[in-house]
C-alpha cells in the first residue's frame, strides 16, 4: 500500500520515483541500511576480478522540482520496502556543447542521487575503510556521476570506498539574483547535503566518516575547494584532492548573477524588472523553456568566457540561514578561514590544448583582442582606467605573442596564454595562499602518451602541439570502459597515479615512506617561504621548483602594476 502511495505522489511530482525490490527478491546480504530507509545492491567484480558491491541511486536530497526549483536541497522523504539500487539513475538537466559545435540536453530534475561502491559488505568489516566522495567537472553546466565514465575499480583494488553523486548544474544549480529571490550556489548546497548523507550513512557500508576525502576536476575541483571555505561544511572530510580547478579561476565565480539572471529570463520569454516575479515565473516555467534559454545564453556567453568565465557558476550570496558563500573565498583562503585539511592539488602542463578545437573556431574574434588590447585582461583583474586596461592588454601581447598579434599567433603561443590565464595563475596563487595555513601537495602532470588521445575520445582529432590536456590525468584513475585498458608506460603512469592518490586518502600523505614505483622521492609539502617545490609526474617522477616560474612572475607583476585588491578571482 505504501509503495502505491509512493507511486501516486512521484507521478504527481511531489517525491521521488523511486523503484523497489520485490518481497520474494529481497537478498539480506545485500541489503543496507540508510536513515531515510534500506537498499539492496548488487555484487559486481572488478576487470581483476576482485568482487565488490554497488549500491546505486540512493537519493540524498527530495527531488528540487516544482515549488523547490531554485532552492537550498531539502532532506529525502523515507521509505517503506527496500529500495532498489542496482541501477543508476537520471543525470541532472545540463547544457553540452557537443562535438560538432551543436548543443544538446540530456537529464531531469528528478537527479539527487548518490551511489556507493564498497570492497566490502559491512557486515564482514572489522576495520572501516578510507572514503572517496568523487565531484565531477564541466564548467558548471554539465557533467555526471556515471560509472561508465567514472568507473571505481582502480580505487577498489586499493580497498577505498568510493561514492559518487549528483549535482545540480547550469541554472539549475546556479541561478542567482543577488538577493533573497534566489541566492543561488545550489549545486554547491546539494554538495553539502551529499557530504552529510556520507556523514550519517557511510558506516553502514563499511566506511570510516573520520576518513573522507573529498575530490574533484575542473569545476569538481573548484567546487571541493568551495566545500573547504563554506562553513556550512566544516567537518565532513578529513582531506582534499583537487585537479585542474580553483575559486581563484576566471571561470569559476559569477560576478553579475543578477544581471544574467534577468538575461535568463528574456530568453524564457519573462520580462518583469522584480527578481522575485523573476523567479516565480521561471519556477513555473517548462523545463523545456528553460532549456532553450540555457541554449542561447551559453552560445551567448562563448566568445567572452575567457575573459568573464562561464554565466552560470558559484557566486556570493546575501546573509541568510544556509547561505553557503558570503565573502570573497580569496579572502578566506588568505587569512586560514576555511576547513583546515591536507590537500593535494596539481595542474596539467598544457590545459587549454582540451579545447584547441573551440580556440581555432573562434579564432577570427582574436582581431578584436589586436584592435583593442584592454579585452585581454580579466575584468576580475579591478583594473581602473581604460588606458590601464590597454596597456596591461599589451604587456600581455609583449610576453606571450612574438610578432605583436593575437590573432597571428601560433596555436602553441595562444594555447600557453589561456593556460596560464585561466589555469596556472589562480592555481598558483591558491597554492601560495593556502599553504600557508595548512598542509599542501603541489603536482604538475607533464607524462605524454598515446593513450591521452583516446582518453580524450575524439575532442581533439589530432593534438596540434605537445602537452597534457585538461583532464587527461584522471583517466588513469577512473576506468573509463569506452577506452582500453592502459599497458607499457602507460600502465606504470597509471599505477604510479593510483598509488599516490591511494595513499593520500588512506594516509593524508601522497608519499608517507619511499617507494620504488614512484623512483623512491618523497613528496614535500609547500613551504612558507617564496620557492614552491611540486611534484613532477613524467616518465621520471622528479621534485622540481617554481612551476613556470618566468610567467607567475609576469603575472605578478602585473597585478601590482595594474590590478585593485580585494580579489574574488585571481
């Protein structure tokens, strides 16, 4: 009877649709507890052939459609039966851009769902087990927890945990007005809530809450580092890894919610000046208006995210109960006001060549940066003056383009100018920041390999200059089941990786004694003082110093020249 009940109020929109196992096929060895309700996985193996668990689809949040669209996650309703989690479940709604320049959607609203994949069942488990909660990236506007992208097996065989989840993306997760309408930071909210769920239920699969790391790529790993400055989150992981992403990104902070917000909606066909019919009527609105709006405002956005980021990301909210960022996270990290645990966070040695297919699309709109040097800088830079602006936008020609033009370049030349621009310059800066407060691991990716053409599966047909791209490294840790497994060199990169991010979860040290697969160097942390050792992964492990150091100091030199603290971004 309840589960008809259930039923009635999932096709009414007002919980979850959830799905479960029939009495007669209810396996108590497979059945865990949660406090919303039980589960039943499935047991699964490895391609080793080591046996684990998966139980999958397990929500975490109440569906946020309806009245609850545009607002803070609220706890999931319980339920009666034992739940089916053998299956994932939907994808959140997103924007992509796909391959052929076109853009498409996939998901649904209905999307809170956790999944947890454990080497053990708890009831054989004498001791608890390390944890991995995995954030996926893309931009904020897309991206998902699927394990046939994401698949945990390597982390498996290290006997870790690894739990996996989704969050709201695009205006979805980011919508903001700048005031009570909608505060926004969403999807970061329904990270929080993901991180309390493996708080209150992780123990029942095995795990140890006290040994929680958190980690992410790109927008997953600026979103782990916004977990570290809310305090909304303080306590609910012991650890952080972090690639390729920081709050200090161009990209990864609004700084105009409102503004794009009211954008927004003129696209969805809603004119009003009151943020709060605003939001109302966008509320009410078809999911389908709502896609064709996030449609024309990412075409829209484009030829600016260079210089002004994407249009939806994580921003600054008014003062209210639950409010997850409140100040500048600049500001946080500089003064240690954030959730002080070892972090290990690194750069690929070439990020942009990820996206060297768009950089040769738009390369026309390059004249523009020529004719008018001052659209070079970042508007996050506060620089005062127009005549300032021009003027840092030459210095920028001077150093990185040898014959005086943007739009001449080499692709080579562009591809390290967006690097340092939108990756290397606000990682560094985070690095210098935070060390200072906390213990922290700096690497760069540098390990070129054949197999990076197919873990990138076609978004570069060819790659047009050396280097490792944005995102390239993780695929040694994840399983992706489209690509073939790793061997040669290749494998040893990969289980090199594995290790060192096996031992930061389990001990909060990538390198706690020497070892012969990682050439036997240890791994120091970023001291206080200027020279910032990293840890060079190549075909030779190596400790070198001062990742691109002759442009961090251009950099330096011009924000001191020509930019105006505070920062938000760096």
């Amino acid at each position: 009877m309840f589960i008809f009940i259930v039923s009635i109020l999932c096709v009414s929109g007002l919980t979850a649709c959830l799905e479960f196992i029939p009495p007669q096929k209810i396996d108590k060895s497979l059945v865990v507890s949660t406090n919303t309700g039980e589960v039943q996985g499935i047991q699964k193996k490895t391609e080793s052939g080591s046996v684990y668990w998966a139980y999958q689809g397990i929500p975490f949040a109440k569906p946020p459609i309806g009245n609850l669209r545009f607002r803070a996650p609220e706890p999931p309703s319980p339920w009666r039966g034992v739940l089916d989690g053998t299956e994932e479940r939907s994808t959140c709604v997103q924007t992509v851009l796909t391959l052929d320049n076109d853009i498409t959607f996939y998901g649904n609203e209905d999307c809170l769902y956790i999944n947890v994949y454990t080497p053990r069942v708890s009831e054989n488990t004498s001791e608890k087990l390390p944890v991995l909660v995995w954030f996926y990236g893309g931009a904020f506007m897309f991206g998902n927890s699927s394990s046939s992208f994401y698949g945990s097996e390597n982390l498996l065989n290290q006997n870790i945990i690894t739990v996996t989840f989704n969050y709201r993306v695009g205006p979805f997760g980011f919508l903001s007005t700048g005031d009570m309408a909608s505060p926004g930071n969403y999807g970061l909210k329904d990270q929080n809530y993901a991180l309390k769920w493996v708080q209150e239920n992780i123990q029942n699969f095995g795990g140890d809450k006290n040994r929680v790391t958190i980690s992410g790529q790109s927008a997953g790993a600026a979103s782990v580092m916004y977990q570290m400055a809310s305090p909304e989150s303080r306590g609910l992981f012991s650890g952080v890894i972090s690639s390729s992403g920081s709050p200090l990104c161009t990209w990864a902070f609004t700084y105009n919610p409102a503004r794009t917000a009211f954008d927004y909606g003129l696209a969805a066909g809603v004119q009003t000046k009151s943020t709060e019919e605003l939001i109302k009527l966008l509320r009410e609105a078809d999911v389908d208006v709502l896609k064709g709006a996030s449609r024309l405002l990412l075409l829209l956005s484009l030829p600016n995210v260079i210089k002004a980021g994407f249009p939806f990301a994580p921003t600054i909210e008014p003062h209210h109960n639950g409010a997850f960022i409140t100040k500048s996270v600049y500001s946080s990290f500089e003064k240690g006001d954030f959730h002080k645990v070892p972090i290990m966070m690194g750069i690929n040695s070439l990020e942009t060549l990820f996206f060297a297919g768009g950089i040769k699309l738009l390369k026309p709109l390059n004249l523009i940066k020529d004719i008018s040097p001052s659209s070079l800088p970042s508007d996050h830079m506060n620089i005062r003056t127009q005549v300032e602006r021009r003027e840092a936008g030459l210095d920028i020609i001077k150093q990185y383009f040898k014959d005086g033009s943007v739009f001449g370049s080499t692709i080579k030349e562009y591809l390290e100018f967006t690097s340092d621009d939108q990756f290397t310059r606000p990682l560094h800066k985070t690095v210098q920041l935070m060390s200072k407060h906390t213990p922290l691991y700096f690497y760069t990716f540098s390990y070129i390999s054949d197999i990076g053409q197919k873990l990138l599966n076609g978004l570069i047909i060819k790659k047009p200059v050396q280097g490792v791209a944005h995102g390239e490294d993780i695929f040694y840790i994840w399983r992706r089941h489209s690509v073939p497994l790793p061997n040669g060199f290749d494998q040893i990169t990969a289980t090199r990786l594995i290790k060192i991010w096996s031992n930061f979860i389990k001990t909060g040290n990538p390198t706690p004694q020497k070892e012969p697969i990682l050439n036997n160097v240890i791994w120091p942390i970023v001291p206080s003082h200027k020279n910032i050792p990293y840890f060079n992964i190549d075909k030779n492990i190596s400790i070198n110093y001062n990742y691109r150091n002759e442009q961090i100091k251009f950099w330096t030199y011009l924000y001191r020249k020509y930019g105006h603290p505070p920062y938000v971004t760096y």
